[in-house]
C-alpha cells in the first residue's frame, strides 16, 4: 500500500470518529430514522392491514409489508447524509480541513461510511420491531445473507446520492427536505400494495421504478417467493446509481 493510500485511509478513519461522534451527540436524526418505520409498520399493520392484506393473495400482511418497510429504512437513513454534509459545507469546518494536511477524500468517506453504520443500526431495530410484531421468515442463513447484502448495497447507493445532495444544497433545511421523495419512492412501487392493484399509468411505473425489483428480491428472499429477474434488476440499478452518485459528490466537492 502507497503512503499516499496509507494517509487516505487513515483520514477516512478520523472523519468517522468524527462523524460517529457528532451523531452520539444529536442523536436526534439517528432516532428519527429508526422511529419513522416503525410507526409506519405499526401503521400499516394494525391500521390498514386487515384492508390491505386482503389484496394479496393470502398470506400475513405483515410479512409482505415487511420487506418494503425495511427499504424506507435504508431510504430514511440518506436524509441524514445530505444534512451532515450540507451542515459541514455551511459552518465553514471544510474550508478549514481543506487548509490541512487532510486527504481531500476523506470527508465525503467519512460521511459516507458513517452514515451507512448508522443505517445499519436502524435496519437491525426495525427488523427486530417487525418480529416482535409477528413477522416470520423462512429464510436460511444463506438468503439472510443475500439480503443483508443487497440491503447494504442499497444504503450505499442511497448514501452517495444523498451526499451530494447535502453538496448542493444551500441550507441544512433544504438538504433534508430534497431527499424526501427518495424515502417516499417504495410507496408507489410494490412495498404496500401489489402493483396489479394500480390503475395502469400508476402500475407501469411501479413496475419500472429503481425500489419494486429491489423490494420483490428483498421479499423474494427473506419469504422463499420467487424472485425471477428482479435480483439482477436490483443489482444493476444499485450499481448504476452508485456510479452516479460517487462520481457527482466528488465532482461537486472538488469543484467547490
């Protein structure tokens, strides 16, 4: 490994402390990304799911709402990337860090490696939340796995989209109202309701969109129904958007 490889890396590391840190501190945005699914599984579950699991086809609604639930958590978690960075980029901390001998990576790494943690603390809770509320799998270790896999490749993708957000945007408030749609998105797609149940403008994009393939390969695999294309579906959407997403945070980080 090349000192300069050596130094990156270990800035990267310093700008995690720095971010775990600081979300100890105001846990308050970590907090919102764990609360807002449960309530929507709460929700959804007690509220309309003797309604809604009507159109199903048979079976718990809890366990096919489950897994969409699962994905607004990996969704939620990128409004706090956006802010955190968007925060760090108004108080002026990186004009200062710029006239350091910091590698230029480290802050959006940072950012980018703390936050995903951060998500994956909250998946774990509110997957736990919806056992505790009758969620049952039939996955093995393998398709756990997979799933953790896919969930984590997801937050990635999310997190990098999210981190350029908070670049361009102008204030913190902004920055955490821009990615909204993104947490919204698994709603008009098949974390709800089937998308067979749409009228037909609104089924076509549910069909097409990013979170139904992701969605069906996270249901596929936690419940043993099939999965048919939708994993590769998934994987090369994540793929895609996380080319995107790191390439236009550091152009726009590098560019300011």
């Amino acid at each position: 490994m090349s000192a300069m490889t050596t130094y990156a890396v270990s800035d990267s590391l310093t700008m995690l402390r720095r971010n775990l840190k600081r979300a100890q501190r105001y846990p308050a945005m970590t907090f919102s990304v764990v609360v807002m699914p449960v309530m929507m599984l709460l929700l959804f579950n007690y509220a309309f799911g003797g309604a809604l699991g009507a159109g199903i086809g048979g079976g718990s609604y809890i366990d096919y709402v489950t897994p969409g639930i699962v994905l607004m958590t990996a969704t939620a978690g990128s409004v706090a990337t956006a802010v955190g960075v968007c925060v760090d980029m108004t108080e002026g901390i990186v004009n200062r860090f710029r006239t350091m001998a910091i590698s230029r990576s480290a802050f959006l790494t940072g950012h980018v490696v703390g936050s995903v943690i951060q998500t994956v603390v909250a998946l774990v809770l509110v997957i736990g939340a919806a056992f505790a509320m009758g969620f049952r799998s039939s996955a093995g270790p393998v398709e756990w796995l997979a799933a953790a896999g896919l969930l984590l490749f997801v937050t990635l993708t999310l997190t990098w989209i999210s981190a350029g957000i908070g670049l361009v945007s102008k204030t913190p408030e902004s920055a955490s109202n821009t990615p909204l749609p993104l947490t919204f998105l698994p709603f008009i797609g098949s974390a709800i309701v089937p998308p067979d149940s749409m009228p037909t403008v609104l089924r076509w994009f549910a069909e097409y969109q990013p979170f139904t393939p992701i969605i069906e390969t996270l249901r596929g695999l936690l419940m043993g129904t099939g999965i048919g294309n939708s994993g590769w579906i998934a994987v090369a959407w994540c793929t895609g958007l996380t080319l995107v997403g790191y390439f236009w945070s550091r152009s726009v980080f590098y560019r300011r």
